[in-house]
C-alpha cells in the first residue's frame, strides 16, 4: 500500500482515483507508530522522518519523534 501511493498516489494497482496528499501523510504516521509497537526503532524512525519530511508542521510528529528516541534510547 505505501509503495503504490509513493508511485501512484492510489492505495491499490486497482485504484482508479488519485488520493490526496494527506493519505500519504497519516499513512506514513500510523506505520511508524505501528513499528514503534513492534519495537522496530529503525522503521519506526524512518517512517516518521519521512512524515516530517511531508509535513513538517504537525507537531504530533516531533512528539512522537521523541517517543521513539526515549524508546530506543536516543541512539540519534
């Protein structure tokens, strides 16, 4: 799902309809909160650096950017 809406901006091959740009967003922000979770600091991390990336104005994400560095043990 993430790589098509990298490529095509559509959630499936299947999708005929162009989503907005802020499905890529949350998208990325609930994977990395799902790595998080599953204790992948490195996934976790890359996930939300590619949200702040998208939207750097969102402040949720530098909190849970702190999260995952209080978690993994400020390994950055």
């Amino acid at each position: 799902m993430n790589s098509n809406m990298e490529k095509e901006m559509c959630l499936s091959p299947d999708d005929e309809e162009e989503q907005d740009p802020t499905v890529q967003f949350w998208l990325y922000y609930y994977l990395s909160q799902h790595y998080l979770r599953l204790a992948n600091v490195d996934e976790s991390m890359m996930y939300v650096n590619k949200a702040i990336a998208h939207t750097p104005t969102v402040v949720e994400l530098y909190t849970h950017k702190a999260k995952i560095l209080q978690f993994g043990g400020n390994r950055r």
